[in-house]
C-alpha cells in the first residue's frame, strides 16, 4: 500500500461564504477558516488579546474541542513545512491511511456517520466522504446543542437544520 496521503481535503471554496457559522458559538464571531483537514477537522485564526495578535487554532469537529496550534500564522506555516511537534490527533493519519481506498473528490472530506462525541469510533467503518459543508454545519450544530451537558448523559434526539443555497 502506498503510504501518501492528501492530510488537506480537496477543497477549494472555503472563503464561498461563513464556514464557521454553526461553530460561531465556540470560535467567535472574529475566527476566519485556513484549512480544512481530510478527517474534516479544521484550522482557524483569530485575533485576541490586548495586541490583537492573530492565533491559529485546531478544532476537532469529532469532539467539538479546540487547541491553540500556533501563535501565529507564519510559526504554523513553519512548524508545517517542517513536519515537526505535530500533534498526532491533528490529522489522524492511521484512520486516514485506512480510508485510502475511498479517495476523497473535489469539495468532500471524511466525517463519521456516528459521531465520536456521540459514542462513535475512530474505525474506517465509521468514516463515509461527505461535502465539507454539510460535515461542518451538522457537526457544529450536534456540538452546541450538546455543549452543556455532563459526560454521558442519555441523549433522547437531536434536531438539525440544513438550508440549501
């Protein structure tokens, strides 16, 4: 088996319109999206603090959690070229090397039909490619409704909506 793999989804209208809309609630209104990865995790900046200085965050939209991933946009790019001190979960590159017999194709990334944060597993069998735009929404607003409450706790529904352009 050939081990490379695109990390990065093929996606190329992440500017197309708010693609953190439904993850608002958790990044803020000032986060702009940079990169969205094949598992569907993402890369955002955001400016904050009393220099407004510009830091690039990871979220896992598995697990709805964020991290600080670099103090600003050029230490990522550097930290990237380098490949070096890359968090392991950023990229989930096991899962990712298991999916490659399902390429993705030009606007989708890979999204858990059960979702991790609702009892999912991180297995190829859990995976299907999506639109990145439907994984984003569906998981953000799965998280939100889900963010106050205590590990697990019984879940009796959840509600979604998508609106087409």
């Amino acid at each position: 088996m050939d081990n490379e793999v695109d990390i990065f989804a093929p996606v190329t209208d992440l500017g197309k319109r708010d693609a953190l809309e439904c993850w608002r609630w958790l990044v803020g209104k000032k986060a702009s999206m940079c990169l969205l990865t094949s598992m569907g995790d993402l890369f955002f900046k955001r400016k904050e603090g009393l220099l407004n200085r510009e830091r690039v965050y990871f979220l896992d939209t598995g697990t709805g959690e964020m991290e600080l991933a670099a103090k600003s946009w050029n230490a990522f790019r550097e930290m990237m070229a380098a490949m070096k001190d890359i968090p392991g979960n950023w990229f989930k590159y096991r899962l990712l090397l298991e999916l490659v017999d399902q390429p993705l194709t030009q606007g989708c990334c890979y999204s858990a039909i059960q979702p991790p944060i609702m009892g999912g597993e991180y297995i190829k069998e859990n995976y299907q490619s999506i639109s990145w735009e439907v994984h984003l929404v569906l998981l953000g607003q799965i998280h939100e409704q889900l963010s106050g409450l205590p590990p697990g706790t019984p879940i009796a529904g959840i509600s979604l909506k998508i609106e087409e352009d």
